[in-house]
C-alpha cells in the first residue's frame, strides 16, 4: 500500500536540539538558581540535587507514559525546596525553555524538504515535549508551521509516545489509515515501537545517532520499516 502522508518527531528529527555537550542544562542551571534565590538562600549544589530528585519523578512517570509539563515539574521542585512563591514555576519554566529554544538548530534544507514531500502528501508532527507554546515556537522559526497539520504534542493530551493515543490523534487529524502513514523519529521505543504497535510504517532517522548499529542491536522491540540518515531519503517513499 502507498504512502500517502508522513508523521514526524520534532526534536533530532525535524530540528536538532542543542550540541550534546552539556552547556545548555548547565546555564539553564545557573538561571534557575538565581530565580530561586531571590527568593531563599540556596547553594547551587543543594538546587542541583534538588533537580536531580524532581527529575527522578518525573522520568518515572514518563516510564508510566504520563507527561508531566514544565510547570508542574517546576512547581514540584519549589514545594521540595519548601519554596512558597506565586508564579516563580512559571519563570522558571520562561527561563528553561527560552535556553532550550536558543539551543535549536534547523538543518538548512529541512524547510525546502518539507515543501517537497507536502506536495506529494500530508504532513504532520507527533512529539513529545513538556511545553506547547516552546514547541510551537520552534516549528515556526524553523519556517515548518506551513506543513505540518495536524500537531499533536504530549503535554497537550498529558500523555508520552510510545502510547498509541499520541498516534491515534494524528491519524484522525490527518485522516488516513494506519497502514498508509509513516511515522519518522529518532527513538527506537517511542517513535517506532510506539507507532508499530498502533500499525504505522516507521523509518528510524540515525542523523543524531551516536552509533547507529550499537543502539539498534541493544533495542527488543520492532525493526523500523526504513533506516534514514536525513530527510531527502523519504521523497522517493511518499506516494511509492
């Protein structure tokens, strides 16, 4: 059966996510403590723990396929911090997430890409992410905003691929049938084997990949249908 539209991940796959190093999460460290401090006297070591705890959470609730949203996350942090200030989760979410979005860079030929493929059939993104108004920022200055219908992000249905809920929204967006979407992420669990279970094709992108081979002989689940290692490659499978 052809392919008649494509489903994208935002993150290392449609736009790339900062360099690896580290200096993101460390200067979005800093910011945050400065905003807390104003506030109680803290040692940059004890909010580094802090974070080490509220993070602990929060990745097991995502290993349940719940998404919690940076405002909660935040506002967990200050309650452990015993930390008693109106709107201080929501700064800290503006600092944080004005970091990660300095961060993004949009390979230079993604936007010529998706005009491409747009033209031969739909185009939508299915992403995790903790913050909508950040995603949908990026997808505008990446000049994608135009292609991508529907846009389904996590924290808008609460819930993390790989649950098949987060699939579910973008084939009735779209309006097609499972076996006729392909779905197109970087992570083998939440990308392919989530989309696999709810019966879409799945190319897994290698672009961000650190060795490629290693990941996918550790990985149990699915095979992806096609292995890419940029965009161009998914022009001659729409429509084929």
């Amino acid at each position: 059966m052809p392919i008649r539209a494509i489903s994208f991940d935002l993150f290392d796959t449609l736009v790339d996510l900062g360099t690896g190093d580290g200096r993101a999460m460390q200067e979005s460290l800093r910011a945050m403590h400065g905003a807390v401090c104003e506030h109680i006297d803290l040692e940059l070591e004890r909010f580094r723990d802090a974070m080490v705890v509220a993070d602990r959470r929060t990745r097991a609730r995502f290993d349940e396929g719940a998404e919690i949203a940076s405002e909660v996350r935040f506002g967990d942090l200050l309650a452990h911090l015993g930390v008693e200030a109106p709107g201080l989760a929501d700064r800290l979410t503006g600092l944080h997430m004005g970091i990660l979005a300095r961060q993004v860079r949009i390979p230079e030929h993604h936007a010529e890409v998706l005009d491409a493929l747009s033209a031969r059939g739909r185009l939508a993104l299915c992403s995790n992410f903790t913050h909508g108004p950040t995603a949908r920022r990026v997808i505008a200055d990446a000049a994608l905003e135009a292609h991508l219908d529907p846009v389904v992000i996590s924290v808008e249905l609460g819930l993390r691929k790989p649950r098949r809920e987060l699939f579910d929204a973008v084939l009735a967006g779209l309006g097609t049938r499972a076996s006729e979407t392909l779905h197109v992420g970087d992570n083998l669990r939440a990308d392919v084997a989530g989309a696999a279970a709810v019966g879409l094709r799945t190319a897994w992108i290698t672009r961000r990949v650190q060795d490629p081979e290693r990941v996918l002989g550790e990985y149990e689940g699915p095979r992806p249908d096609f292995v890419v290692a940029d965009l161009r490659e998914l022009l001659p499978l729409l429509g084929a």
